[in-house]
C-alpha cells in the first residue's frame, strides 16, 4: 500500500519494493514469473476452461447485479462500493500474505494521491452510472449499447491527440455508430435517461483511460497488484459518494435490511467482481489480449439472448439488424486494431486499462468492452 516518501524517493514515485530490489522493470504481462500453471495442464486447455468461466462469471454478474438493483435495493453506488471494497481486500491477501502474485511497486503517498486517485474518480463515475443503467433499461438493450463503446473511446482518444484517426477506423466507428442508432430506434422500452446514464457511463469510461494513460504512463503492474492500488482509489469516491447520496435514502427505506435478509447476494457479487479480474489474467496468459476482446463480444451476445429468455426482454426485427451491423463493424475496427499494432502505426498502444467494471465490465484502448484486471497495455491492458 502507499508509504510516506522520504527527502530521498521524492522524485521516485515507484520505489522497487524488497524482494525486486535487484531486478530490472519488466512488463509484468510477459514476465515468465507470472506465467500460469495449473496442475501441470497445457495452457491451451486451461485457456479454453478460463474462457468458459470467464464469460459464466461475467454474465453472471451482470445477471445478479441487475436482480440486487431492481429488488429493493436501487443503490447502484452502495452496490459498486462493496464490490470495490471486496476487491481492494482480496488483491491485497493474494499480493501479500498468499503470496499468489508478487508485489513489485511500493506507491509513495504523493504519487498516489496525485496521480492514482484522479483516476479512481473516474473510474468510480463508470462504475456507478454503469450499474445505475440498469434500473432504466433492459439487459439486453444495455449489451447493445455496449457496441457503441469504440465510437466513445476513439473519439476521446483523437481529442487528447493519443490516436491518430484514419480513413478506416473513422469508417468502421461510423459503421459502429450506425449500427447501434437502428438497434436504439428498434427498442420497444426505449428510455432516453437510461441512454444517458449508458453514455455517461461509456464517456467517463473513456476519459478514465485518457487519464490514465497521461497519468500513469509506462507503469508496469501485474493486473492484480495493479487492483490492489486503483480499487482503493475507486472505493474512496464511491464510498463518498454513497454517503453523501445513498446514504440517508438507505436508512429511510430499510436498505440495510435488505442486506440483512440476503447477504449472500452482496457478498456473491462482490467475489465475482474479483473473479472476473482474476480469470480475465489467466486469460491473457494463456491466450491473449484479443481473444478477451472476442471473449467479450461474444458474452455480450450471450447475455442479449440470456435477457430474451429469463428476463422477458424483447428483442425486435430492426433491433437485431442494428446489433448484427455493430458487431460486424466491431470486428472490423478490431482487425484494423491490430494491423496498426502490427505496423507500429497504431498511436500510443502501450494504453493501460483497468479492472474496469467490477460489477459491469470494463473498456480497454481499442474501445472492445470486458471485464478485466488492470493491465497497461492496448485498450484491455500495460
């Protein structure tokens, strides 16, 4: 956690801490002490058995959290509060008495509060809109609108001047945009609030990324240690925020009974808000970064047809068109992506990204949406 600098480590925000003393900086996501083992299984079979968990757990999440919010306990930053918290706790046992990851960075208190607190702001704002969408639209119609990330986060990256727009990525973001305006238009409960709250979300989403790539540049953390820093920060501002704005409305209305009554609720969406992070790692281990961006695509699919089937949402004609046309668009943007990652034309492609949603998911630099741990890296990761 944050120690108080010294006159000697005032420039040297990241100091190594005792056990790295020695060792030279490395990206952590290639570092061979961080390689998974399971059991002496092939990483082609622990890649496919993580891939399967990974989009269980994520939809899971998003199923659960949308019951917790609608059932007597619309409090969606309370909610976002205790998954953050969960995850501060857990990343720090697995970092420092399970000794399951090596911590390789000792924050100095300046850094932290100057740098990684802004950033936790940000993402705070994320994930409270992000879980307040759902009180105001569907599951379904918020996994649509999920496709319209790209167009967000692109836009937000040209303005900050970390990407530099071509002809075809500014083609396949409007193809994108397109794509989600017809499946909008095709919405049989179609709120304009809840479209709001859903761009608010997806635009605090994108400056955090922006923040943290001015912010936090080059810094090399393993996505769980990474957690370990930047869900306290995020936990700071939502605890704040629920006290400020939750707080009384929850005593009025008999919310800590709800909690109460069923804590197994809370404390299961907490635990999979960090086993999502967690699985995401392995993921990334054994795969790649892209193959959690399809991952991705494909889970938020699966939760449109999960939404048709156990909550009752509707899905129309011109809506799945709209979807079917975002999709193709993002796979097109995704090859582009990686062409230009390829080239060594692809602009700052050492963007971090972070566990983003602990409770609904999260965006990397290319704008693909997923649940994951903080890697620094394209759009989901260092």
């Amino acid at each position: 956690m944050p120690r108080s600098p010294t006159n000697d480590d005032e420039d040297k925000p990241f100091l190594p801490s005792s056990t790295t003393a020695m060792k030279s900086p490395t990206n952590l996501l290639d570092d061979e002490s961080h390689k998974f083992s399971i059991l002496g299984l092939s990483p082609a079979i622990i890649a496919i058995v993580s891939s399967i968990a990974w989009m269980s757990v994520s939809s899971g999440l998003i199923l659960l959290n949308k019951s917790i919010l609608s059932n007597g306990f619309p409090y969606p930053m309370t909610l976002s509060g205790l998954g953050m918290g969960f995850s501060s706790i857990a990343s720090y046992i697995t970092c420092h008495h399970l000794k399951l990851v090596e911590a390789k960075k000792v924050v100095s208190w300046n850094f932290y509060i100057t740098r990684i607190l802004p950033v936790g702001l940000f993402m705070a704002l994320t994930l409270h809109f992000g879980n307040l969408v759902y009180l105001h639209l569907t599951v379904s119609f918020i996994q649509i609108l999920k496709s319209f990330t790209p167009v967000i986060t692109m836009l937000a990256l040209f303005i900050a001047q970390l990407e530099t727009p071509t002809k075809r990525l500014i083609w396949s973001v409007s193809v994108i945009a397109a794509g989600t305006a017809i499946a909008s238009i095709g919405e049989v409960n179609f709120s304009a609030l809840g479209v709001l709250i859903m761009m608010l979300s997806e635009t605090f989403e994108a400056t955090r990324l922006v923040m943290t790539q001015l912010l936090l540049t080059g810094l090399k953390f393993h996505p769980i240690e990474g957690l370990m820093y930047l869900a306290p920060a995020c936990f700071f501002w939502l605890a704040f925020g629920s006290l400020v704005m939750e707080f009384r409305p929850m005593l009025t209305a008999g919310a800590f009974q709800v909690i109460a009554a069923q804590p197994w609720k809370f404390i299961l969406a907490a635990g999979l808000g960090f086993a999502v992070n967690s699985i995401a790692y392995i993921i990334i281990q054994t795969a790649s970064s892209l193959t959690l961006k399809v991952l991705g695509t494909v889970k938020n699919a699966f939760v449109v047809w999960l939404g048709i089937v156990l909550l009752g949402d509707t899905m129309t004609f011109l809506q799945g068109i709209g979807y079917s046309i975002s999709i193709a668009a993002f796979y097109w943007y995704q090859r582009i992506k990686m062409e230009q990652i390829k080239d060594g034309t692809g602009g700052n492609s050492s963007l971090p990204s972070t566990p983003m949603r602990g409770n609904s998911g999260t965006f990397d630099k290319d704008g693909s949406r997923k649940n994951s741990g903080i890697h620094f890296e394209s759009k989901e990761e260092v």
